[in-house]
C-alpha cells in the first residue's frame, strides 16, 4: 500500500515557515509582506477561494487587501485597479481572481501585473524566466511549486536518474510543471490527449503527475510499480450516498485503485490543494523580500 502524501501537513509547515518570514521581514525593516486580490462578480466558487486567500494572509501576518469588483465592470476600470496596485509600494503581490466574467480579456489584465508583483506566476516575463531557469527573480506559478514540494518531499532534492511523466500541457500547470522537474535532473516527458499509447507512456514513470482535468482518468495499470502519483485533477460530481444534493471530490487518478500499485501519491482532497494558496503565501512573502533589497527565503 502506497504513502499517502499528506498536503495539509506539509503545507502547514511551509505556512510555519512563511509566518516566520514575515515576522524577520517587518521585525528587521518594518515591512509587512503585502497582498491583493481582485475579483469581478458575483461567481460562487471564486468568491470561496478568494475569502480562503485573504483569511490564509491575516493568518500570516500580511497586509491583505480584497478588491471587490461588479460583474460589468469595464476592462479599462479592471486595468485602471491593477496599474493603482502595480503603483502601490504596500502591495507586493496581486493577485486578480480567474475566470473573469466573459466579457473581459483576462490576457491583458495578467500580462500588466508587474512581473515582480505576479504572485500567481501567470506573466510571460515569469514564464519565461522559468523557462531559462532563473530562479533568482521570476515567481512559480503556484500549484506546480507546490506539487513540486509535494514530490521533494518522497524523493528529495536532486531527482537524477527519474524518469517523469506530466500529462497535461497546460501553461498555468504542465509545462511549468515538466520544467521544474527538468531543473531537479528528472528526464522529462510532457504527454496529452494526443499522445500515443499514453497508458504505456506512464508506466515508465517513476514519477507521474496527472493534470487532465478527467476524472479517474488513470488507471492502475498505467501506473509503474512503486512509483510517485501526484494527481492535480479535481471534479466535484454528485454523491447521492451523502443524501440528497450532495457532492465529493475525485482526482484524475483512480485512487483506490492506484494506491495499491504506487509507492507514494496524493489523496484528492488533502494532497495537492492545500500547497496551492500556501504557494501564494510564500511567492507573496519572496516579493516583499525582493522588494526591499534583501535575499528572499526558499521554499
């Protein structure tokens, strides 16, 4: 039976970790870590996320500031909020809460966000910094940086002579993902929809990381013997042996299933998703370092 990656106690550790820069960034240069967030309507989902965000940054001891925007808000009055916080010096980090509503072109709002203020990771400059990896002033975008811990964490470091296996392609998780990998000495392979024999693919992994957005896409035969699972996937279907109305949660990997066959991998819910917003934390905490000239603590 495989080790359950346990997400809510690693993150809690970085979060410990995150709290304690914060308190040596203000004690040593008055300057508490500062972050924003933008959010455009009324959408449920994004609104729960956004109040986990803001409580998470009080709970670290930040300057949290919640901008609350109507559903038809303009795409000049949305860029006119971003260019005041790029412009702000209290805020170090700003975040504006996707998806916007279809009336807005998120593109343009996330590529003026100033690179050293993306917390999220999403900008081109960020993006591309990754790419050639300099990790010294780019931002990683958050869920990949923290399954990235998620991963250390079973194998370490340095995770030369692993064979790795992302599926999905995605900007915001895939490929920053398969170049995080790349940088600890895995050999990479970056698979997806179009990907041939891609159930034999994954088996030469020694680690797979599945972001397909399906549900209990793979299976335990796609997954080799002893390996490390790291499903980021997350779909809410019903659960009508809950009662009446109720959901739960499963990942893209067949988990009752996969754990019996991997080494290491990560429950859906508990694993992947708690690292997220405590990712945010801690690029927001690297950015107020930056910001005022000092070496940012790794995570």
């Amino acid at each position: 039976m495989a080790q359950r990656i346990d997400g809510k106690a690693i993150a809690a550790s970085v979060i410990e970790r995150v709290k304690q820069s914060a308190t040596d960034l203000e004690n040593s240069t008055g300057t508490r870590p500062g972050l924003a967030v933008v959010i455009v309507g009324d959408d449920a989902a994004s609104h729960t996320y956004v109040t986990a965000k803001g409580k998470r940054a009080k709970e670290c001891g930040f300057h949290s500031v919640q901008i609350t925007l109507p559903a038809d808000t303009t795409q000049e009055k949305l860029e006119s909020v971003v260019a005041e916080l790029n412009d702000d010096n209290a805020i170090h980090g700003i975040l504006v809460q996707l998806p916007l509503p279809a009336h807005l072109d998120e593109f343009p709002v996330i590529q003026m966000i100033r690179p050293e203020k993306d917390v999220d990771g999403l900008s081109i400059v960020n993006a591309g910094k990754l790419a050639v990896g300099d990790m010294k002033t780019g931002l990683i975008s958050c869920t990949p940086a923290g399954a990235m811990i998620l991963i250390r964490s079973v194998l370490g470091d340095d995770l030369s002579g692993k064979n790795a296996v992302v599926i999905g392609r995605s900007n915001l998780f895939g490929r920053p993902m398969g170049r995080l990998l790349l940088m600890a000495n895995a050999t990479v392979t970056m698979a997806h929809s179009r990907t041939k024999d891609l159930a034999g693919v994954c088996r030469q992994a020694d680690i797979l990381v599945a972001a397909t957005g399906r549900a209990e896409m793979v299976k335990a035969d796609w997954v080799k013997p002893g390996a490390t699972v790291i499903d980021v996937g997350i779909t809410r279907v019903p659960a009508p042996e809950r009662g009446e109305g109720k959901t739960r949660l499963l990942g893209d990997v067949d988990f009752a299933a996969c754990e019996a066959v991997a080494g290491a991998i990560t429950p859906v819910p508990g694993g992947v998703g708690p690292m997220t917003i405590t990712m945010l934390m801690a690029n927001t905490v690297i950015a107020a370092y930056r910001a005022s000239g000092l070496e940012a603590p790794a995570f």
